[in-house]
C-alpha cells in the first residue's frame, strides 16, 4: 500500500537556498527513496518572485522524480502551510546596506509572526517547524510565539550548517576526513558569537584538543573561521551561502526526524529548559539527541572549559539582547 504524501512547506522557495533544497527533498533523499513528498512552495507576493518560483517548479516537474506527489505555489501563507507536517522557514529579508543586526531583527519580526499564526491556524497537527532566515534563532522565538497552541518543542533553528564547518575545519586541521570527527557542538545563537566546543568534540574517539593540541588555533583561527565563515562566502563568491545551508537543512530535518545513534548528538537550536546556564526561553543551540518519533531532549552533564563557559555567556547576553529587541512581538 502506497505511504500517504508528507507535506513539507518551503518559504522563499525560489530563492538560492530553496533552489539548492528542493530537488533533494523532491528525490526522496531526505525522507526515504519510498515515500512520496507534497511541496508547498511560498514566496513573496511580487511579480519576479512569483515568476522565478514557477520556473523553478517547472524543473522539478522536468526531474520527472518518482517521489514527488505534488507542487503547491503561493504567496498567501495559509494555502502554503495547509496541512503540512514540516514549515521549513528559509525565506527572511536580507539585511541592506548600512543595516545594524537589531534593525535586521526588527524587519523580520512581522514576518515571522504572519507565519507562527498562520501554521498554528492551519498546519498539521503534528507540525514541526525548521528556521533558517536569519537572525533563526530570533525569528524562531517570534514564530513560536505566534503559533499559539503549537507546542513549543516543535520550533527549532539551524546551526547545523555551523556543526558542520567546525567539523570540517577541525578535520582538516588534524589531517583527517570529516568521518573521524564526531560530537561536534554548537552553543547559542547562529551569529558571530556562536560557541564551537571543540571539548566535547571528539577526533578518532579522543578529545579534539588532545589531538590537535595548538591551543591559539583553537581559541583563534578555529573559532573566528566557523563564527565568520558566512561573511567569508559573501565576501568569495557575492552571495551568501546557499548549497552548504540546503545540506545542512537536509542534516537538520533529518537529525529530528531519526533516533540519534547511541553515544552521539547533534547541534539544534530549541527552546531552552534553563541547561547549562542558559535562561529558560531563549531559542539556544544545545547538543540534542531524538527519539525519531518527535521527541528531543538536550544531552546533559558536559563538563565545559572556563573559555567556552565565558564565550557561552557572551552568546546568551546577545540572544536575551534580541529577544528585547522584539519583546512587543513576543506577548
């Protein structure tokens, strides 16, 4: 018997992201080669992005993908999201020129609560919703907010992509493949300030700073290449990244969505419980293991270092910032 449609709801969906995702999804790599997927395509009620979004669907109905039961496009939220069990929220204003972060904040704020309410008002029951549009881990606290009746464990936002670039410059840096490298972590907020742990990180099942024992690399060049890796791809090839955050959101969807093998984690940013320090509330990066049946918890009892104890306390001043910021959208 064929496997009912998933719906997964993609925002901005013509955009770099959306077009480096969607035929991923399409193809049946993130939810399996045998269960076919509705995509919801949503973008901006303007004359271009509707254009290019049509486009873009037009590719994929010429993938011919055994997998893809559907297309939806739109601009109106609630026919985007109608019954969806994934909201992956990659679309957000891009921040202009002269533009501070907190004026950033400010111009997505609205967005992401039209999109809590209209997930809350007619998405599955059973949604669960994925931020990538920055700042995520903002825009995520707005959305959850506003998705009133949607349990609060649902939201979460990426630093997966984060995970990730740590993984790989710490691989490269111990002359080993991404493989040997296991356990990395992420804390806070997807931002300059975003805390890699390369403590709890492991390299051939030892502790990463064991085997790569230059400890300026790693307070310095280590931490400055993960926390500005996104400025440096803008600054490489004039837009910012976009296949590097469709894999990672493919990682993200997927470490959610399977039982976490025994003994790993993966970096998620989620509504913190008051771990580690960090005030109950906060949308924070935490080390998550899933039950693969929806369910999450954050790992507990990691030993941190006095420096990424200090640089944890400076990443949580700036989300309690933002979180003022758009204290009126929060009520």
């Amino acid at each position: 018997m064929a496997k009912t449609p998933i719906r997964v709801a993609v925002t901005g969906a013509a955009g770099q992201i959306g077009y480096a995702l969607l035929p991923r999804i399409a193809s049946g790599e993130l939810f399996g080669p045998d269960q076919p997927v509705i995509l919801q395509l949503i973008e901006i009620p303007a004359e271009k992005p509707m254009a290019a979004l049509k486009g873009v669907a037009m590719e994929l109905e010429d993938c011919a993908f055994p997998t893809l039961a559907g297309l939806v496009l739109t601009s109106d939220v609630k026919v985007g999201f109608k019954d969806v069990q994934w909201a992956l929220l990659v679309g957000s204003k891009p921040r202009g020129p002269g533009m501070e972060r907190n004026d950033l904040i400010k111009e997505n704020g609205p967005i992401f609560v039209g999109q809590g309410r209209a997930i809350a008002e007619v998405a599955a029951p059973d949604v669960r919703v994925a931020v990538v549009g920055n700042p995520c881990n903002t825009n995520a606290l707005i959305a959850m907010h506003s998705a009133k009746g949607v349990p609060k464990e649902r939201f979460s936002a990426m630093t997966r992509l984060d995970q990730n670039r740590a993984q790989s410059q710490l691989a490269g840096k111990a002359g080993v493949h991404t493989t040997a490298v296991t356990n990395t972590l992420i804390w806070g907020n997807h931002s300059a300030t975003q805390v890699p742990d390369y403590t709890n990180t492991k390299i051939n099942g030892k502790p990463a700073h064991h085997v790569i024992t230059d400890e300026a690399w790693l307070k310095g060049d280590f931490f400055k290449t993960v926390q500005q890796r996104g400025a440096a791809i803008i600054a490489a090839r004039g837009s910012s990244s976009a296949m590097s955050a469709a894999s990672a959101l493919i990682d993200h969807v997927r470490d959610l969505s399977r039982p976490t093998p025994a003994g790993s984690w993966d970096s998620v940013c989620v509504v913190s419980d008051g771990s580690y320090g960090v005030p109950a509330g906060l949308i924070s990066s935490f080390p998550i293991r899933s039950d693969g049946k929806g369910g999450w918890s954050i790992v507990q009892g990691l030993e941190l270092s006095a420096f990424i104890k200090e640089k944890l306390g400076a990443t949580v001043k700036e989300l309690e910032g933002e979180r003022t910021v758009v204290a009126d959208l929060l009520k």
